[in-house]
C-alpha cells in the first residue's frame, strides 16, 4: 500500500486516527482531548440539533481538572452554580451535613451547569480545536474490524476509516453490538420523577436529600434562579405533571416548590455493564460500556473519567503499534474497576433512597448520622465527588 493510500484508506475516504461515535457530552470530551493530544478525530452524530434536556447537572471536582485541560473550566466554573455542601433531612430534622471546601482540590465544590449548556461549551471547544470535525445527522449502522483499522458503515451507505474506533453513542450502542462486545444487567430497577422548579431561596445553594418514609426526594440549585428536584416513584409515570411531583415533594417532605420551569420527566435507572471497554480496535466510553444509576451525578462524570484515561491510551497506541494493545487493555482494566467501585455506591445510594419505615428507618437514620461526622464524613465527601473513580 503506498503512503497515500494509507493516509486515504482503501475506500479513497481520509484514514482518521480516531472515529467516535456519538457526540454527547462524553463524546465530545473526548474528542477534544485526542485534539489536543494531536489527533486527527472526527465525530459522527446522529442528531442534527444539539439536545435541550436536561439529565445530567452536577460536575466533580477531578473532571473540573480535566476541562482545564481542553480549555473549558474557566467559561464552564463562571457560569455554573457552585454547591459546597449537602444536608441530610427527615422527618423535618436535619441527620447531617457534608461539606466540600475542605476538599484538596482547587475545585472545592459541585459545579451545577443544565447538560445543555456543558455540551454547548464543549462543541464551542472542539469546533476551534478541529475545525468542520463533528457531523451531525449521521446514522452508524455497523462497524467492522479490519485488522488493521477498522470500518464505520452508515445508513447512507458510507464507508468511513480509522485506525481505531469509539463508541460514545449510550446505554443503547449501536457499536457496541455491531462489535460483538457483551453487556450485563447489573441488579435491580428503580424509577424517577425530576423537574425543575423557580428556586424559593429556602436552601440557598445548598444540595439537600430528603431521606423520608415514602422515599428519597432530592433537590439541587441551578442557575438562573432554578432548582432541580427528584423524587424516587413506585412505577414509571410518564405523564405524571409538574403538579403532580409538586405534591409528592410536599407531601413526603413539607417543603413547597415555586413555579415550574419546564415539564416533568420520569426516568428509569437500570445498571449495566460490558464485560470489557476494548475489542480489537473498538473502545467503549461512558454509557456505552457501563450504565449506572445518575443519582449522585455519576453518570457523566464517570464517562469524563473514562475519557480522560482513554485519551492518552489512543495517542500511544497511534505512534506505538506495538504498545497499542497493552495500553487499551489497561485502559479498559482500570476503568472496569473504576465502573463496579461507582456500581457499588451507586447501588448503596439508591437502596438508602427507597420507602422505609419502623426499625430500618431508626436504623437508616443512624447511618446517616455516624456518616456525617468527623472522620468518616471526609470519606463520604470524597466518595460523593468521584476523588476514588
């Protein structure tokens, strides 16, 4: 093959070094992370408009350090909110409180910023660093395993080369099981109801949980003087209303809500994992390899994690072929561990979160407590900010 021939690839198409699949938040990040490593990267997506839902809110301190390596942290950090502590409530008694100025970091809070607007700061980012590198309306059909490199088919009918490629397309990855990588269901389901909500003031810009008898409710300051709330549900209810969730909120906690800012949305929370994040010259990232309960604002921040390991490990095994394969399989390694650690506390927090009553309750309530004093409260600090991930 001559040299240009392998720079075009054998179907006369650019060879990339780097085809990522899904251009969220996590795609993206990573995106803009193999630009800066050097890396011809480009993204295929299939939504012709950016998303305006708002699922994931709250950013941790270890990928606050990781925007600053893009660029990002500044513009993101000014227009955020910044939580720098929780509280614990029941039964119109506050169990404990959490703080996170203390945290070593130069990041010592929550930044709390609608998934809207990240994703928006972060195409603004990529758009500079790689001019003309994200496409949008484009649908993966498959992908194949050619050795070495690997081909992306679209629906139409379009041939794409890398020499590696990315899955960043969610829970439901297409590439995934066009690359034949298994996936498992992690314990069990719980469902949800959010919506957000004019902030009254009452808690300023405080993050509360309410560990209540009829199940957690949870509420978190954003800006432009929102709140979002989220309460655990016996069953889907997609066309529950703000109303509706207004009045489980009152009813369960006391607390009133102001004026509703949008609809309500229910959501499921199923946890599942493949069995590996790296399959000849298909990685997985984020959702894609392993999805976990958003109730700690994990989901995201752990697909950044990923991304931010997947990153260096991509750049090595493009000038090295030879360290390729050993650096995707510590890749995958680490953040396969990293992803059962966030499944374990993620299971942890939505079993605290569930209807309790009688001696478990008492019993709960007393763990809240133990947990929110010296010194094991600067454990649960950490473990809430990702630090251990």
């Amino acid at each position: 093959m001559s040299h240009l021939q392998g720079l075009l690839g054998r179907s006369g198409a650019p060879m990339r070094d780097v085809l990522i699949v899904g251009g969220g938040p996590v795609g993206t990040m990573l995106a803009c992370l193999l630009a800066v490593e050097g890396l011809d990267v480009e993204v295929l997506e299939q939504r012709t408009e950016p998303s305006m839902r708002s699922r994931a809110i709250g950013i941790h301190p270890p990928l606050l350090a990781v925007l600053e390596q893009i660029g990002v942290a500044e513009d993101l950090v000014g227009r955020a909110t910044h939580v720098e502590e929780g509280t614990v409530h029941c039964d119109g008694r506050m169990l404990g409180r959490m703080s996170f100025s203390a945290l070593p970091t130069r990041y010592p809070f929550v930044a709390m910023l609608p998934q809207y607007e990240t994703e928006s700061l972060l195409r603004a980012r990529f758009a500079h660093l790689r001019p003309g590198g994200l496409r949008g309306g484009v649908t993966v059909t498959d992908v194949r395993d050619r050795t070495d490199h690997a081909e992306v088919v679209t629906d139409a009918g379009e041939i794409l080369q890398a020499r590696y490629v990315v899955a960043a397309d969610g829970a439901r990855s297409r590439v995934r099981e066009s690359a034949g990588m298994p996936w498992t269901d992690v314990g069990g389901r719980q469902t949800y109801l959010m919506c957000d909500y004019a902030d009254t003031g009452m808690h300023g810009d405080t993050a509360v949980l309410y560990f209540e008898r009829g199940g957690v409710v949870e509420s978190f300051p954003l800006p432009d003087g929102t709140r979002r709330w989220v309460a655990i549900t016996d069953f889907l209810a997609p066309h529950a209303s703000s109303g509706e969730l207004a009045d489980i909120i009152r009813h369960r906690t006391g607390a009133a809500v102001g004026e509703p800012r949008g609809v309500a949305s229910a959501f499921e929370v199923q946890q599942r994992r493949a069995h590996g994040l790296v399959r000849g010259r298909v990685a997985l990232v984020g959702d894609a390899g392993h999805q976990i309960s958003p109730i700690g604002g994990q989901g995201m921040n752990l697909g950044w994690l990923d991304a931010a390991e997947l990153a260096p490990a991509l750049a090595r095994a493009v000038a090295d072929a030879d360290a390729a394969a050993s650096a995707l399989a510590a890749y995958s390694r680490r953040r396969m561990r990293a992803a059962r650690m966030a499944m374990r506390q993620a299971g942890f927090n939505m079993s605290m979160g569930r209807p309790v009553r009688g001696v478990r309750l008492v019993a709960r309530n007393a763990l809240v407590r133990t947990l929110a004093v010296p010194p094991t409260n600067a454990l649960v600090a950490r473990a809430f900010t990702m630090r251990w991930l």
